[in-house]
C-alpha cells in the first residue's frame, strides 16, 4: 500500500512542477485574424519574396533600358613617341598623336528586329509570376498559421479535459481510499482508483508538453524567432463543406496562385524563345561623337564631329545562335509540361481536400454523440458503484471511455477547422 502511495506522491509532484510557468513569460491573446495579420508583416519567407518580386521589376528596367540612346562622356590624354604608329595587333597602321581632348558620345539601337521588344516581355511576364510568387507564399504562410493556431487550440483543449480528468479521478481516489478506512471497499478498488489517477496525471504532464510544442510551432508560423505562450480566441465553427466539387475545381484551376504564377513563367519562357530567334537577325544602330582637343598637335584640330551608322548582319558563329533558340524553345515546351502537371495535382488536391473535410465534418456529430453517450455511462457507474451494485473496473472503464470521447470531441472540432482552412488553401482563397 505504501508502495502506490509513493507513486502517487511522485506523479502528483511531477505535475505541479510541470505547471510552474516560466518566470518572464507573458501571456498574449491572441485571434486567428490578428494571427495572419502580424504573420503577414512579419514572417521572413513573405519579405524574402516581396525582395525578389523587386528584384524582378528591375530586370524589365534593365531590358527596357536597350530602348533609349547611350551617353558617354570621355576624357583623353596621350603622348606619343614621333611618327609612331600601332604596328601589330591589328590589320591597319593608326597614327597616334600627342593631344589632350575631351568629348561626348551617343548611340542608339534602331532595331534589332523584335529581339529587344521580346526580351523586355518575357522580363515583364517574370516580373509578374515573381509577384504572383509573393501571393503564394503568403498562401503558404498563412496555411501553416491556421494548422499551427488550430493545433494550439487543441493542445488547450486537451489540457483543460486532462485537468479535469485528473479532478475527477482524485475525487474518487479519495472517497475510495476513506471508505477502506471504513472497510467498505477493498485495497484493490484503492489501488484501481490510484493507478486511474496516475494515468489522468501522465496524460495532464503529456497535454502540458503539447501546448508548449503547440506554442513553439505558432510562434515560428508568426515569424517570430523566440517562443511565445499564446490565449488563442475559439473560432466561428464553419458550416459544412461545399456540396458541388465540380464549382470547387473549376475555382480553383482560376484562382491559385501558383498555377497563375506558371502560366505566367510558360509565356516569359515563349517570349524568351522568341528573342532567341531574333538573334539571327541583322541590329542596325547610330552612333554620333563630338569633341574638344585644346592640345593637339598641329595636324589635328581644335574641335572634331561625326556621325554613322552600323548595321551588323550574323552570318556564322558556330551555331551558337541556333543552340541557343534550340535550348530556349526546350525550356518553353519544358514550363509547359510543369503547367499541366500543375493542373492535375491541384485537381487531385482539391477532391482530396474535399473528401477530407467532408470526413471531418460528419465526425462532428459522431463524436458529440459519443460523448454524451460515454457522460450518460460514466454517471450510471459512479452511481452503480457508490451503491455497491459493480466494481472498480467498471467504473474505470467508465472513466476512460469518457475521458477518450472528450479528446475525440475536441480533436474533431479542431481537425475539422483545419481541414476547411486546407481547403480555401487549396481553392486559393488564403492570400
């Protein structure tokens, strides 16, 4: 007897000890709405994104920048030994004078023949799907947000039925153990009472590590790099799921952002392969320069201008060209087929989610049901065993079969809040 006393003693310090709360932690109510506002502005894979969405509108800066003229201004000073001349490394004989001279030159590209127009769409179109890439990895956040604040949410819940599990269970522990002081139970119904009761107190010290694990996964999904403890607000419970999941494919095959996002990356790699095959077309360009030449030598003059044109025609690079439009064409077709592999996963997604949430939906009413048939039991054999009429072990079952409902009460209604929340994700309402 003394033996199940001290392992009572040890459970019941093991839970006090495990619900000391941290000195310095404070509690932060918490709603899942200001949840994915302050994930919004604070998660570190959201500002990633919007940082290379504008890297991306650079790029069509840069592409666009072949459409205006370039300026240079130039400076240049040169002595030179007399009559010397550069005699090797070219087919020609340039003098080179003495001079000090300063100058402005301008060229500009007159047509490439669609090359550049190409490159800046293409530019345009990934600059697009970048922005589109910031819309779903906020949809990602926010996803893992509701799964980590619905859990937490259980995590609480479970707590709150494990300490009413271990209240419960001391009570009949205690009336048990004074009516064998009574001798009007036996040693062994104390001893089902107290192995009851540690087994309330090991599931009260695994529902406590939960929701500190709970808390650790919602503070990551906020963004923040330390632990918080959080009071979660309960939700709205949602109605059922949709009944047309035909409407439900349709929507979202219009409406995720990821599939936006490669249709977009399909046309930048098709304008991409365009402006490959313009490569093999002729570029004509202007150039014009003039200038000062304040010292000279006497055969130069003081001031200099001119003006031309150049129009360069590709006749042979070792295909160069043609291997470069046979890898972009590649590439395109290549987007492509991810596009419809796209497509059909967000398909098998959608009816998976579906069916998933429907599942979780009628185990609402199953599980309520069970529990109020498991409470209806539970105080049938509290009653039956106070009036001596069944054993310790009925009432034990009693108590468990009681206890597993409320957890499967609890763990549907949350479930089935996350299901629904993977569900907008999946028809790509969570942006």
């Amino acid at each position: 007897m003394r033996r199940h006393q001290l392992v009572l003693l040890f459970f019941l310090s093991v839970f006090l000890l495990a619900g000391i709360p941290c000195r310095g932690q404070s509690t932060q109510s918490l709603t899942l709405q200001d949840a994915e506002k302050i994930a919004i502005q604070n998660h570190p894979q959201i500002q990633a994104a919007t940082y290379l969405a504008s890297a991306a509108a650079a790029q069509v800066t840069e592409a666009r920048s072949a459409y205006y003229p370039q300026a240079y201004g130039s400076l240049t000073g040169v002595e030179a030994e007399h009559n010397s001349r550069v005699a090797a490394g070219a087919l020609n004989n340039p003098i080179i004078f003495d001079r000090f001279a300063e100058g402005f030159t301008v060229g500009q590209l007159v047509t490439d023949f669609g090359r550049t127009h190409e490159l800046v769409k293409s530019s345009n179109l990934k600059a697009q799907a970048q922005q589109e890439n910031v819309v779903t990895t906020r949809a990602d956040v926010l996803l893992r947000l509701n799964e980590a604040y619905f859990a937490a949410l259980k995590a609480q819940s479970v707590l709150q039925v494990a300490e009413q599990t271990v209240k419960s269970r001391q009570l009949v522990a205690d009336q048990t153990g004074a009516l064998q002081k009574s001798n009007l139970k036996s040693g062994l119904d104390v001893s089902f009472a107290n192995v009851d009761l540690a087994q309330a107190q090991l599931l009260l010290i695994q529902a406590q590590n939960d929701v500190q694990a709970s808390n650790a996964e919602l503070s990551n999904a906020l963004g923040y790099s330390d632990q918080r403890t959080f009071q979660l607000v309960d939700q709205i419970l949602p109605s059922s799921p949709p009944a047309d999941l035909t409407l439900l494919i349709q929507e979202a095959l219009k409406s995720r952002p990821e599939l936006i996002r490669q249709d977009l990356n399909v046309k930048s790699a098709q304008s991409f392969a365009t402006a490959e095959r313009d490569l093999s077309f002729p570029t004509i360009s202007v150039l014009g320069t003039a200038g000062l030449t304040p010292y000279r030598q006497d055969t130069l003059d003081s001031r200099y201008a001119a003006a031309g044109f150049n129009v360069n025609i590709p006749i042979f690079n070792g295909r160069l060209f043609s291997a470069r439009r046979n890898e972009a064409n590649s590439i395109a077709q290549a987007q492509e087929q991810y596009l419809r592999d796209l497509q059909n996963r967000i398909v098998r997604d959608v009816r998976t989610a579906w069916l998933d949430a429907n599942s979780a939906f009628q185990r609402l009413a199953v599980t309520e049901q069970l529990l109020a048939e498991s409470t209806q039991a539970f105080d049938l054999a509290q009653s039956r065993y106070g009036l001596g009429l069944s054993s310790i072990v009925e009432l034990s079952q009693a108590q468990l079969n009681k206890t597993q409902a409320e957890i499967a009460r609890v763990s549907a209604q949350y479930d089935y809040e996350g299901r629904i929340a993977f569900l907008n994700y999946q028809l790509g309402q969570m942006q």
